[in-house]
C-alpha cells in the first residue's frame, strides 16, 4: 500500500503535504522547503495545533525551532500526526541536537519516503492567487482545512474538526460577498478544501475511530455513533470532488448554511450532518421565533463556539454587541475564535463586531450565579441563548427569565 496524499499547499518554495495510509496509523504531515525564512501558515499550524500554548510568529521562529515544535505538538488531544520533514541542512547543523532529533524521529517513524510526494487530491498554490485578500483567505483556509485534517480522533479533536469546517465556510461566504471575478476564482479552490474535510471526516476519521483500542471506546464510542456511515456507492473521494456543495446564489449565511447541510446530507446519502449540524440548528431554531428588537446578546461559548457561529447569529438578528460566558473546556474555542477574527478584520461585518468574553466556572455554582447577575446587569435589551453545559446554560435560563428578559434555550 502506498501513502494517499490529500492536500498539497505551495507557498514560498515550501511545500505542505498532508496524507493518509492506513486508519490504524494517524494522519501524515509531510513538509518540504528551502532555507530561509518560514512561510507563516506554518506558523500558524504551530499556534493552533499547541492550543496557543505556543504563540509564533513567522518573523521570529527559525527553521530548527519550527522543527522541534512540529515533533513536540505531533501527539496532542487535538492533533495526532506523523511529522516528516525534507530539507537540506548545513555540516555545522548536522550537529545540532534538534536536527538529530529530527532524523532519528524520522527514522523510527513506520513510514519511509524517499522522495518529496508528487501529486495530491487537492493542490493549492497560495502565490497564484490575485490580491492580498484572496491570497490570506486561501491560506487561511488552507491552514484551517491542514490542521482539521490532523485532528486527533477524541472528543476535541472532533470538535476542533467541525470550528475549522464551519470556519472555512464562513470564508467562502465572505468571499462571495465580494462579488469580483478574483474572489470568485479562489472560492472554487476553498470550496475543494471543504469538500476534502468533508469527505475525510465522513470516511477516514470514521474509520479511525471505530479500530481505535478497547480502552479508548468510552470516551470514543459515542463520536462514532454520531458520524454516520455514508452510503457505499458514494464514498469515492474523486467524484465527490467533482460535486457542488455550495450554494451559486444565496445573499445571506444562514442561506448557505442550510444549503451545505443538505447537499452533505444528499452526497453522502446520510440523514444527520455532523460538522455543520450546530449552525444549521441555530438556524432553524432562531428564524421560527419572534422576538422584539434586541440590542445585544448574552450566550455561552460550546464546544463547538466559532466566528462563523457569532456571524450568523449577527446576521439573524441584527446585533453587533455581544456577552459571552465560557467555562475551561470552551476556553479553546473563545481564542480560535479572537484569532480568527484578527486574521479576517479586514472585512467590515467583522471589524463592528464588539466580543466581550467572561470566564465562569462550570462546577460552583455560587460564583457561576454571581458573575450570571453580573454579565445580565451590564446588557442593554438582550436576547439571551442558553446553550451549552446544562448546570450553566440552566441556570443562565432561569436568572433570564426571572428577570424578564427575552429568553430562548438551546
């Protein structure tokens, strides 16, 4: 068997690869490159995939400490991967603990390549891309669509998976907002990206996760169940390419959020939808109510609590101001999601956006009910969407209610 290469990125004569050989071994992050300065979307894979416990910068990260925290980062709760790297090093650098390290990793690694890979399903070359803007959201997207590739099969790893999906979603709306024939010629290249994560996450990562070993199967078992099966005369990666999955002529996000869901749904022939499936949700749940002119939002940050879920609530309900409590476990989300919107500040609906965050704890409940009356005192006619951990989201309902403010449960 040889190693299937899903997606090649091209950027300042380095080369990413991402790929896949056999479900019981992780996924394959294949890296080549000249000396130099390093590209930042490699960068920006060290920040997310570390959880911003390391936070780079292109300019001031050098080649072998990009190295070191590639391995370092390899096993993680959200990544789990096999690093390669191919590049030429000086004498003196053949030396250097780092770079034995790297070589005898490489060595003990079950997977030998003796040449840089060729091909891939996907090839993305981020300098042929027009503009400034089109070239930082195809490599944007590009990271996105890398990192949920490597995701780990556990339950954050799944939830990184579908805050990195409905992210490159978002981007391609925007894109698409810009109504230029430049934006529209890059929205083709992300729409295959998304259709990479979609087909990945629907096949290999479903398979990962059913051979995974006994001891894991509690805190797996429950993912599996809930990313079915596609039907067996679809799974084939090249067709399902060649298939449109989003929508030509929808003007508002919450338009091509239903639109994605169901062409999944119809590709796949599945009948629930797993990486999107939370939008779509807030969708259907907030365009069959009626509530009265609301200035701002009081809510709780999930697993799942991304920049595509803050613009589709904006773009709902007309509000720009938002109050989000978040415990621990979704501290990881609230960061993607500031990152995120740092990257992609340029575009006018994000920049208006103004995010205030509030830690609160998941398990005490007088200091969660202190800072509930707290964060309910300061907004200004707010709608309020209790969602997430039930002994937070509950309580947030019920202080609502008696307060007699507009109020829905999710």
């Amino acid at each position: 068997m040889t190693i299937k290469w899903d997606i090649k990125v091209n950027v300042s004569n380095w080369k990413i690869f991402a790929g896949h050989f056999i479900p019981e071994l992780p996924k394959i992050l294949f890296i080549s490159g000249k000396r130099g300065q390093l590209p930042e979307i490699i960068a920006d894979l060290i920040t997310l995939a570390s959880e911003f416990m390391i936070y780079t910068e292109n300019s001031s990260m050098g080649q072998l400490r990009a190295i070191q925290l590639l391995h370092l980062i390899s096993s993680s709760p959200i990544t789990n991967y096999t690093f390669i790297l191919s590049t030429k090093v000086t004498e003196e650098e053949h030396t250097d603990p780092r770079v034995l390290g790297a070589i005898h990793r490489k060595l003990k690694t079950p997977l030998l390549l003796t040449s840089i890979p060729e091909k891939a399903m996907v090839e993305i070359s981020i300098e042929d891309a027009e503009g400034k803007l089109s070239q930082d959201f195809i490599e944007l997207s590009a990271t996105l669509t890398l990192l949920s590739l490597l995701t780990a099969a556990t339950r954050r790893g799944l939830e990184l998976r579908q805050i990195f999906f409905q992210n490159i979603v978002l981007l391609m709306y925007l894109l698409f907002k810009q109504q230029s024939e430049t934006a529209l010629s890059v929205e083709e290249k992300l729409e295959e990206m998304a259709k990479l994560v979609v087909f990945d996450t629907y096949s290999w990562y479903r398979e990962r996760l059913n051979k995974l070993m006994e001891p894991l199967e509690a805190e797996l078992r429950h993912l599996a169940v809930h990313i079915p099966a596609p039907k067996e005369e679809k799974t084939s990666l090249e067709n399902f390419l060649r298939q449109r999955l989003v929508p030509q002529y929808r003007d508002f996000f919450v338009e091509w959020i239903e639109e994605v869901t169901k062409n999944i749904k119809e590709l796949l022939g599945i009948r629930v939808e797993s990486l999107i499936g939370r939008l779509w949700l807030i969708a259907n749940t907030l365009r069959n109510k009626e509530f009265s002119a609301c200035e701002e939002i009081v809510t709780i940050a999930t697993g799942q609590w991304s920049t595509a879920q803050l613009l589709l609530l904006s773009e709902l309900l007309n509000v720009k101001k938002f109050h989000v409590l978040y415990t621990p476990n979704s501290l990881l989300p609230r960061l993607l999601d500031e990152w995120m919107r740092k990257k992609i500040m340029c575009i006018k609906a994000v920049n208006e956006l103004e995010v205030n965050y509030y830690p609160i704890p998941s398990t005490d409940a007088i200091i969660a009910e202190k800072i509930i009356d707290s964060v309910l005192e300061q907004a200004d006619k707010p709608l309020v969407i209790a969602q997430g951990p039930s002994t937070i989201s509950l309580q947030l309902y019920w202080k609502s209610r008696i307060r007699e403010k507009e109020t829905v449960l999710l």
